[in-house]
C-alpha cells in the first residue's frame, strides 16, 4: 500500500479521536454544582440550561464530525478527487483555469455536505436554547453574499498563488506569501468599509451618558477612533459581543446591540477597556506577526510537497498539478495545523488576562470587569468548568473562573 495513504488516513484517524477524546472529556468535567462565584448570577434553572447547552453543542458536534470524517475517507479511497479533476479537465482551460473550476467544485461539494448541519445548528439548537433570530432569508442572503465575496476576492488570489508556483520557480513560495500578506493588510482597511456592511447595519451611538464615559474614556487613554457605532448583531442571535476595527484614524468602536441591553453603561466601558488593553499592549499587531510567519511556514513546506508522485498515487490521481496539489498538502500539514492552533491559543489566552488587567487598571474598578464577565457568561450560556484538555485544544480565552479569579487579585 501507498506510504503516503497510510500516513494520510493515520492523520485522519488520529485527529478525529483527538477531536472526540478531549470532546468526551469536556463533557464529564461538566460539574452538577453551580460555582460558588456564580451563586448571585445564575439561579439552578439558567446553570442547567448553560450545561445542557454544551452537552448538546458537544454531542451534535461529534455526530458531524463522525459523517464528514467517513465522508472524507471513503471520497479519497474511492477516488473521488481524480473523478472531479477529470470532469473540470474536459473543459479544456487553462491551467489556472482549471485549478480554479477544480476548486470550486470541491468546495460546493464541502458546502452542500455540510449545509444540512449548518441548518441544524442554527434553526434546531440555537433556537432551542433561544439564541437564534436568523430567519430563512436572511440565512439564505448570507450564503448568497458570502459566494459573492469567496469570487470576488478568493478567485483572484487562488490564481494569483497559481501562477506564481507554476512561474516563479524556486521563490514561487516567497512571491506568494509576500502576495497574501500585502492583500490582508488591503483587507483589513477594506473589511469594515466594503464587506461587513453587507451583512450588518452599523448606526452611530446616540448622543449620552454612554457616549460621553466612552470619548472620556478613550481621552484618558489616548486613543483615536473614528466613530462609535452599535451593530445588529440582534439579528442573528442573541449573544453578546464587542470588538475594534480598522487602524489608525480608521479605528471604530463597535457593540453589538444585545450588549447594549443586557449590562450597565459602566460594565460596556469595562468591556471597552478590555478590548482597548489588545491595543495599548500591541496584541493585534503580535498575532498578525505570528499569523504572517505561519503563512509563509506553510508555503514553503508547500512548495516542497508540490506535484509529489507519491502522494498523487496515494489519492488515485490520473495526472499532477499545482492546484490538486494545494489540496494534497492540507492534509499533510493538518498535525503541524493543529500544534500551531494550540500555540496560538496559548498566547491568545495570555493576551486575554493581559487586556483584563489593562481594563481594571484604567478603570480602576475590577468588580465592574468582572461583573461584566458574569453577565456575558449568563447572557452566552457558557460552560463554566471545561476540561483543561479542552481549553489547551481549543480555548483562545481563558475559563470565565480563571480571568475573574485574575481580577480578584487585582482587585485585593
């Protein structure tokens, strides 16, 4: 049998009783006594409700996970990536042409096999523990700009990343990178101007109490923003959030609006703080940094792996290629994939307890942050005691208890 099979299917295999491990773990830690720090937040019924939620986010997760991996398995060993490179080749493009045509159909297949789940999650789930509010139009006029956008932007670049492998020779990798990387800092102006208005309304705050603590806030500071703006998060779901875009004079302050009706003016300026911290302690810029370098990680061991017999063998291809080789290589850096993930989340989590610290400080009052903390958890219905193995795996914050646990040292 083909060594590169092997490896592929024991990647697979691997990664999917590493995925339902820690899944199953996440679930026994799940502890039937409501923590003591929570007692004035959540009453028995809402901490059911939380638990419950994550047992049947987590069970649902498992089901999907165990079709598309059975999916996946038998669509290589039945040679199902060979069946679709004959059929985009009967076009009689172009290379890249064809590369591109290649691509598309894989991933509508991808998206039509996961449509079902996705449907599922949103309309069963979500609405079941009442935090959707996506109605059917507005799923489907999603899906609908989300394609726009995937062949306004994806299609150039996935050829622009063809024709430099197929061109450039040696430093094809080196030209692609330098490639992505100038296009996301285009994206990262463009985004909050061009593409996420297409899919939320962003109306300027009202003049007020809220507005004059945010500018006074951000005076304090030091911060130059653009605008403060609240979004309508509220018609999808639910949950609360917040967060910064763009840089520079560009910088907006954005919250969703469920935030702005379930917690106080004081506990959004903690939250804005919070977010502020990212900033002040350049933890934006040191993730972009370290996403730059895993990009061009990933290209050069890709460049390595580009039309390996070997491992077309192994997927039962009939003819090499650049573009099939793209999707060969992802599943060799799946392991390397992971580790990165686990790093990242690391230092995501370190950031979190950075910018929590940030906040208390500025704002001089913890109790404010953390009670912030406790109304999102509420609001959220999040798993106050997961597994460590999960929150290593998977967890790009710390566990609610741990960063209110931080803040109470602060606080003392």
């Amino acid at each position: 049998m083909n060594i590169w099979l092997i490896f592929i299917l024991a990647i697979i295999v691997i990664h999917f009783l590493l995925d339902t491990s820690i899944s199953l773990l996440n679930l026994r830690a799940l502890s039937p006594t409501l923590p003591e720090e929570f007692s004035g937040t959540f009453d028995e019924e809402k901490y059911r409700q939380s638990q419950n939620y994550t047992k049947v986010r987590t069970k649902f997760s498992l089901v999907e996970n165990s079709i598309m991996t059975l999916i996946t398995v038998l669509f290589l060993l039945g040679g199902g990536f060979n069946y679709i490179d004959r059929l985009v080749r009967g076009f009689a493009f172009d290379s890249i042409g064809t590369g591109i045509l290649y691509t598309a159909v894989i991933m509508a297949l991808s998206f039509l096999i996961s449509l079902p789940f996705n449907i599922y999650s949103t309309f069963k789930i979500e609405d079941q523990f009442g935090f959707n509010r996506t109605t059917p139009k507005i799923f489907i006029t999603d899906i609908l700009k989300a394609l726009l956008l995937s062949i306004l932007i994806g299609v150039p670049v996935l050829a622009a990343i063809l024709w430099f492998f197929e061109n450039a020779g040696t430093y094809g990798w080196l030209y692609c990178w330098i490639g992505v990387v100038l296009f996301g800092f285009i994206l990262q102006f463009l985004a909050p101007v061009l593409i996420m208005p297409l899919f939320n309304k962003f109306t300027p705050l009202e003049d007020g109490s809220l507005k004059d603590k945010i500018l006074a806030y951000a005076s304090q500071e030091k911060l130059r923003i653009s605008g403060i703006f609240t979004m309508d998060g509220s018609k999808r779901s639910s949950k609360l959030n917040a967060f910064f875009t763009g840089f520079g004079r560009f910088r907006k302050i954005v919250f969703f609006d469920t935030l702005m009706e379930k917690i106080e003016d004081d506990e959004i300026v903690s939250v804005l703080a919070h977010e502020m911290g990212h900033f002040k302690k350049k933890h934006i810029w040191k993730m972009m940094a370290a996403s730059i370098l895993q990009t061009g990680l990933m290209f050069y061991l890709l460049s390595l792996f580009l039309n390996n017999e070997g491992l077309f063998a192994a997927f039962k291809m009939e003819h090499i290629s650049i573009y099939a080789s793209l999707f060969f290589f992802a599943f060799i850096y799946s392991p390397l994939s992971t580790l990165l993930s686990i790093l990242f989340n690391h230092l995501s989590r370190k950031h979190e307890f950075e910018a929590d610290r940030y906040a208390a400080d500025t704002t001089q009052a913890p109790e404010t942050m953390i009670q912030s903390l406790k109304k999102l958890s509420l609001a959220n219905l999040a798993n106050l005691t997961p597994h460590p193995a999960m929150v290593i795996y998977s967890y790009s914050h710390p566990p609610v208890l741990e960063r209110i646990a931080s803040l109470r040292k602060v606080k003392s």
